[in-house]
C-alpha cells in the first residue's frame, strides 16, 4: 500500500510538471499575438491622430487664411511666431499642438513632427492658388527613392517617428537618438526639412533599413477644394 502511494504521488509529480510546460506552452502562445495586436493598436491611434492633425492644420487655414509655424519647444505647444512670420524663418519642428487644440504625442509618448512651407505661414501674404510649395514626399519602390507627390508640391508634413521614437522629442523634450546603423531612412526623416520619406513599416534588411515612422500631409488640391467650399478661396 505503501508502496502504490509513492508511486501513485510520483506521477503525480510528472503529471503536474507536463501540465505546466503545456500551460506555459500556451501562455506563451497567447503573450506574442497579444503583444501583437497592442503595438498595431498603437500604429492605428497614432495615425488616426495624424488624421486629425492635417484636419486641425486645414481648420487653422480656414480660419485664419495660412498655416500655423512649429512649436516653441517641446514643452511650450504654442506657434513659435513673430510678426507674420515664424521667428528664426524656423520652418521644421514640433507640431503646435496647443495652437491647434491637440493631444502632444504619439502612442509611444513622443511628440509630432511638423514641417511647412514658409510661404503658406506667413500671415501677411496670404497664401493663394499659386503660391508655391517646397516640400516633397518619397517613398521606396522595390528599391531606389521615387516621388510619392509631384516635387514640391506639399504645403506642411506631419510625422510620427514610430515606436523606436528615432528622431523625436520625448514629452519631457529629450531627443531620441538611439537607433541602429542600417536605418538609412529614418536618419534622412530625422534631419531633413523639405524631403520626407514615407512607406510602410520594415525590418533592417529592407531597402533603406529599418523603418517605422509615419507620415502623413496636407494635399494642396484638397485644402484648396476646402477653401473653395468654405468661401475662402485663396486669391
């Protein structure tokens, strides 16, 4: 009897122990595709406020007949503007978001991207139908960088840097400068004021690297079509 109890509660022990490497089998089964499912969650919010930043931007044109200037720091959201125009000529920084009545920072808590023709924010000459644009956008097709609008043609850009935040200013205002050597792109949106690369997210041995920022802008054809409809036409 005594002998069948020790048996009995040894296998116990082997069964207790299977069913544990089956549990954690499958909890780890479950953590990936949660994981998963949270960080497109937070690709869909960021880009949905970038919808609702370029909205914001072309209410503010509507209003107000230009565009608004970047930010003053990352820790004051209001345009950085002196007189009619963006103090410093500045032209590429951080989205105003307290001008514009917007949340601050993307889902990985760093603050938007903001680019935009000088002409359209200058509040004395306001912009028209032929006032000219210097911003173009880029992406990569199989390969080399080609036009994703016709050149210089965008009026204002706005960006998330994604979740390696490479590039951005955090809430706090520090800037995220680690990334891998290979993020050819990325490095290219970081710097630049004119030329921004937008495609869809990639791993390092993609063309151009690593990348997972999102960009999005104001298409000059529908903000004048807005203007029209709102009886601002641009003169």
């Amino acid at each position: 009897m005594t002998y069948l109890s020790r048996r009995q509660r040894g296998f116990s022990l082997i069964e207790i122990a299977i069913v544990l490497v089956v549990v954690g089998l499958m909890i780890g089964g479950l953590v990936t595709p949660l994981s998963v499912q949270l960080e497109q969650r937070k690709v869909a919010d960021t880009q949905k406020a970038l919808d609702e930043a370029k909205e914001a931007l072309t209410g503010f044109a509507l209003r107000y007949g230009y565009l608004p200037c970047p930010a003053i720091s990352a820790l004051n959201g209001l345009e950085d503007r002196q007189g009619s125009r963006c103090r410093g000529e500045k032209r590429s920084g951080i989205l105003p978001w307290t001008t514009l009545g917007l949340r601050k920072s993307d889902s990985w808590n760093n603050l938007f991207r903001y680019s935009v023709t000088p002409a359209f924010a200058d509040s004395e000459q306001l912009f028209a139908l032929s006032t000219p644009r210097d911003i173009s956008i880029v992406t990569r097709n199989g390969g080399a960088l080609v036009q994703a609008t016709g050149l210089n043609d965008i009026p204002a850009m706005i960006m998330s840097h994604g979740k390696n935040g490479y590039g951005a200013f955090s809430e706090q205002g520090q800037r995220q400068q680690s990334v891998q050597a290979n993020n050819v792109d990325e490095r290219s949106n970081a710097v630049s004021e004119t030329i921004f690369i937008s495609r869809p997210a990639s791993g390092p041995a993609q063309p151009g690297g690593q990348f997972d920022d999102i960009v999005t802008w104001i298409v000059p054809g529908i903000l004048f079509n807005r203007m029209v409809v709102a009886q601002r036409l641009p003169r």
